[in-house]
C-alpha cells in the first residue's frame, strides 16, 4: 500500500518543500502534499511574489510537458557567516541558497576583547557586502573556538580568550549589528558546513577541528549533537594515557589540547630546540621532511586517534572528517588513522570512511551561516511574514 500523503496548508512549508529539494516543479508539491493543483499554484504564486522562490528552467519530463523548475530566490540580500579564529576571522556571504558570494579573511586578535572583535568583523563584513555590488545584509552569524552554552550562547571556560568567558556573544553581535544574529562553537559549526557540503548524505559523521586547539562537532541524524548545554564533543579537556605531565588550562595534567593540538606541538618542538614560532612554521618543515616535526606531527595525531577511537566505537559514524591546519599534514592524518584501526572494534572502521575536510577552509563559516538561514527561513516564520503582508 503506497504511504499516505501529508497534507500541507501553509505557504511557509510549501516553501520548505522546495528549499530541501523535496520538491521540484508544481506537479511535485501536489503529489507530496496531497493539495490540488489550483492551491499550490496560488501557493506558489504568492511565495514567487514575496520573493522566496522563482521558477525557471525545464525539469525532466515524466511523459508529458517538461514542468519548469522552482528554486529558492537568491536575491539581492546575503548573511555572513564568520569562523573567529585565535588571531583571524574568515568572513564569507551566502545568499537565501547558501551558496558563497564572496569571502575573506581578516586578520583580528581575540585579545583585543569582545567588542572590538566583534566590530571589526562587522565592519569586514559590511566592506565586504559593499564590494559585490552592495548587497544588504539580512543576519549574520559567528561560530568561536571555545565551549559555547547553546541555551545563552554564552562561552564556557575558553582557551586562550582572555576576557570572553562567560560573555553573551550573542547579545554583543547583535546590539553591534543590529540584524539576526547565532552563535555557535566552530567544531559544531564546521560539522554543520562538512554535512552540508557532502549533500547531506552522511547523517552520522565526526569532523575533528584540529588546529591551535583541538575540537570535535557531531551530526547525529542529520542534525548537529549539543548536549545538555552545547559541550558535546568538546574533546580537548580528555586525560590521556602515559601523557607528558603538562599542565592544562583546567588544572589536570595531560589533557588532549596540551599534549596533541598546534600550540603544543609548538611549544615542545621549541623544547626540543627546533627554530619554531607557529603551527605555520611546523608545517613547513615537514614538508621539507624535517625529522622532529614529522614525529611531533604524526604523534600528535596519534594521540587525537586515541580519544578519537572512544567516540568511534560507541558511536559508529558513517565518516570522520577531519579538519583544521593540523589535518592538512599527511603525518598527522597518517597518526590519527593509525591509531583508529589499532584500537577500534573492526565493525566500526570497516565501512568507515576516514579523510580530510570537503569544505575546507569555509567549513565554519558555512554552517553557522546555514544554521542561521535555517531560522531566518522557518516555515513558521514565513507563514507570519505572508499573513502580516496579507493584512497590510
């Protein structure tokens, strides 16, 4: 017995039919939504004439007249979506489709505290909407490298941002800008941007954001995983094994971040007496094949496959993508997949595909940027928009 059919009244999901792909042309919104042809035209009408979708194009024919194609509108309007950085920010706009219009990197210092970066890159962003063909900007959002509380968008005890604990960043972005604004935590962010550049196909994935810091974001059915309070997959504070005793920001010794991320590696390579002053630096000389900066490399990955091995186990992902300055080193990527197939159940890495970041280095700013046009562009939202146009 075929499924039934669900019936859908609003403009708002007709809409949402369209954006997903679920819906191509006329003829598909009626056999999805069960509403006769004379009601989704008026439907789609209405949403072509508020500016939401268009229609254009021949689809594919299914043995009549090729139905022309609907899509969402791009429009003159974009939001920005930012990934803030230890000492920069990458700025991108994305129109209604989310798809880039342009993107930059600014070059901002987090100790320069809150509202100062928070106005520069604003300011970035609007230089940047100017310069392609002054485009309005409808919201933006940020994604930051610490803990961020998803109930308040408030961080949670960062590393290195001196100043932000327990800041609504959130309310800053917002009073500074004035537009629709989210916040999120760049690994979660980045997971979002992975899911999205890969179709949406693989609804059970872990991106690793390994670089000054180390995070973790999981998509659990095709939606990012929080927690309770927005700290699920922060993996930068687990105790490792026979680790250096170093102490950590927490007040435990051997915690991920101080033994496996780009500052650590850093720091002991400088101990070692290695011409060292960035991650930048490190990775130079191992693609010159230097020695100790190919073994901190490749055991810093190690180390990461070993938390990383925990995760994979219990949750049996169908990717691993990893991400972040440390994963464009071939000893690093070599050190984590090392580690994985020595310490996982065969059943979890048999069919599991293990690689770097598709969306690279707009991973961040891509998701905080679908997460936000993911709000901006509620059913809910839309339908009010109509009926407060309608009453006008």
């Amino acid at each position: 017995m075929a499924p039934a059919t669900q019936t859908v009244h609003s403009e708002g999901e007709i809409f949402r039919l369209v954006r997903t792909g679920a819906a191509q042309s006329r003829a598909d919104l009626a056999r999805l939504t069960g509403l006769s042809p004379s009601t989704v035209a008026l439907r789609v009408e209405e949403l072509i004439a508020r500016g939401y979708i268009e229609e254009n194009g021949e689809g594919e024919s299914r043995g009549g007249r090729r139905p022309r194609v609907l899509t969402v509108k791009a429009g003159g309007s974009v939001v920005a979506g930012v990934e803030l950085g230890e000492k920069h920010a990458t700025v991108a706009l994305f129109d209604r489709r989310a798809e880039v219009v342009a993107s930059t990197v600014a070059q901002v210092s987090l100790l320069d505290g809150v509202e100062s970066v928070v106005s520069q890159v604003w300011e970035c962003a609007q230089k940047l909407a100017k310069e392609n063909g002054g485009l309005t900007l409808e919201g933006i959002a940020m994604s930051l490298p610490g803990p961020v509380d998803s109930r308040t968008s408030r961080l949670l005890a960062p590393m290195r941002m001196p100043g932000w604990n327990g800041v609504d960043v959130g309310e800053v972005l917002g009073s500074v800008t004035g537009l629709p604004f989210l916040i999120d935590n760049d690994a979660n962010a980045m997971a979002v941007g992975e899911f999205i550049e890969r179709g949406g196909e693989q609804e059970q994935l872990v991106f690793v954001k390994a670089g000054s810091g180390i995070g973790c974001g999981i998509i659990l059915d095709g939606a990012v995983y929080r927690g309770y309070r927005g700290v699920a997959g922060d993996i930068s504070h687990v105790a490792l094994h026979n680790a250096p005793p170093i102490i950590c920001s927490c007040g435990r010794v051997g915690c991920l971040d101080v033994v496996a991320s780009g500052a650590a590696i850093v720091d002991a390579l400088k101990e070692a007496g290695v011409t060292v002053e960035t991650l930048d630096d490190v990775l130079a000389l191992a693609q010159d094949a230097h020695p100790k900066a190919t073994s901190a490399l490749r055991e810093a990955g190690a180390r990461t496959g070993e938390v990383l091995a925990t995760i994979i186990n219990f949750f049996n992902p169908q990717a691993l993508a990893l991400g972040g300055r440390l994963a464009t080193a071939d000893a690093f990527v070599a050190g984590v997949r090392q580690a994985l197939f020595t310490l996982c159940l065969p059943m979890s890495t048999d069919a599991l595909e293990i690689g770097v970041s598709r969306a690279g280095a707009l991973a961040g700013a891509r998701g905080v940027a679908w997460e936000l046009l993911e709000r901006m562009l509620d059913p809910a939202r839309i339908d009010e928009e109509l009926r407060t146009a309608a009453a006008e």
